[in-house]
C-alpha cells in the first residue's frame, strides 16, 4: 500500500475546533457530506457504487485511487522521481531512508545531516509531494480534517475491503508485517518539510500516519480479511494522542522501530 514509500505547530493551529469535531465523526458511520466541520458534498468527487465494497466508501475510494495513481498507474514524471529515489539511496530506498532517519537522529546530527543526505531529491520529492496532494485534495478538500482522521484510522483497522483490487491485496492497508511504510512516510515527508516542499500541509498529515501506525500495529489485519473496528472510545484516545503531538514528538515516536512504543 501507499507505494512510493510501498505500499504540527502548523498541525494545531489548523485542528483546532477541527479535532473536536473529527474525535467525534472515528469509530462512526457519518459520511463525508454529513459531517459538520466538512466542505459541502458539491466540493466531493461522486463515489462509485462497488458491489462487494467493505467500510466507508470514501474511504476506499481514496486509498483505491492514492494506489492507482502513486504507484499501479504512474505518470512519467512519478515514476522518474522514484527512480531517482533509488539513485540517491539505493537499491531499497525505503529501507535506506529509515535507516539513514534513524541514524542521524541517534547521532544528533539531525536535521542537519538529513537535510544534506536529501537535498539531491528536492525536485523528486516535489513531485511526489504534488501527485499525493492532488489525490488527497481532490477526496478531502480544504484539508477536511475530519474526514483525513477517519480515512487514515479506517485504513490501520483493516476494515476497508476493496474487490476491484488483486487477491491478497483487497484490504486497504500497508504493506508488509511489520508495516515499515509508516515509518518510510513519516521519513519522506520529513525530507519534504526540511525541504520547504508543502511543509505546514504535511505537517498536518503527519500524526494521520502515527495514527494509522498505531492502529494497525494494534490490529495487525491480515490480508482480504475484513476486521470489525476498535472499540470507539479506543480511536477517540489514539487519535487525540496523535493530533496532540507536535513534529518534534512525532519524530521521537518514530524513533521507535517496527511497533510504537508499548505496542508489540
């Protein structure tokens, strides 16, 4: 899932009345038109009716489409800017980039010395920063908060099954056991932020993904198999756990590999 990577002081001045309001829409039913802090319904793409579907039709769509588009159905340029990922870092550059992360902040050299090692990507990463944004602003837009907190805590909870996609692949969620990806996001994105790519717009995506993190290291969903969802008031504590961290506390709780901290 979520390939390139494989598949906030900003943060808490944009959340705001916005975390109340999206604590109260995880762990529920409510559409994306119906929630209150969310843009009007004509601001939405209309979501196809899929047979079969499983979880929050928004939801799946935008993980569908973020997958069809950053990785199964590249433009040329996406493609040309994870291969000069690869260049930079290595064979494995998800891999590198985790390890790299881990180091610098091990050595105290970050963000200093992480800077350095990523500026060569500068014009890669923008790209990549801009083909995700487009997918993200196009099913939430205005950064509609809420509805990020429920498709990013949908997406660790394995409750999200998608039949149009291949055997194995059917549930919306990272890849691999552990889920690495989280961590090799987390890196990317920080890269874009030293970088000034999007920086205060991903530093509001970035306690999603600790969220989602946390999740489903919690979960650990299997595979095309559907999961019922945590218990509500559970989302409501990790997620406020999450959206209360600033930057600096999201890198410490990436500092923690492969689970979070009391997660095993």
């Amino acid at each position: 899932m979520t390939p390139p990577i494989d598949r906030r002081q900003a943060l808490r001045t944009s959340a705001g009345a916005l975390l109340v309001a999206g604590l109260a829409t995880v762990g529920t039913a409510t559409t994306a038109s119906a929630a209150p802090v969310r843009p009007k319904s004509a601001d939405y793409p209309e979501i196809p009716n899929v047979p079969g579907m499983n979880g929050d039709p928004r939801s799946n769509e935008f993980w569908y489409v973020f997958d069809q588009e950053l990785w199964y159905h590249r433009t040329p340029e996406v493609i040309a800017a994870n291969e000069k990922l690869g260049e930079v870092l290595g064979e494995d550059p998800e891999v590198a980039i985790i390890q790299a992360y881990l180091a610098h902040r091990s050595a105290g050299t970050y963000p200093s010395g992480f800077r350095t090692l990523v500026t060569p990507l500068k014009e890669a990463l923008t790209v990549l920063s801009d083909a995700q944004w487009s997918v993200i602003d196009r099913y939430y837009p205005h950064t509609d908060l809420a509805g990020l907190i429920k498709a990013f805590a949908d997406f660790g909870q394995g409750v999200l099954y998608d039949p149009r996609l291949s055997e194995g692949q059917r549930s919306h969620t990272m890849n691999g056991n552990p889920p690495v990806g989280f961590h090799a996001w987390h890196c990317y994105l920080r890269s874009m932020q030293l970088l000034g790519i999007d920086s205060r717009r991903w530093a509001v995506i970035d306690p999603l993904i600790g969220l989602s993190w946390e999740i489903q290291s919690i979960v650990k969903p299997k595979p095309d198999v559907i999961y019922p969802p945590l218990d509500a008031k559970v989302l409501r504590r990790l997620t406020a756990k999450w959206l209360s961290r600033s930057p600096g506390e999201c890198d410490t709780a990436f500092e923690t590999f492969p689970y979070p901290q009391g997660v095993s």
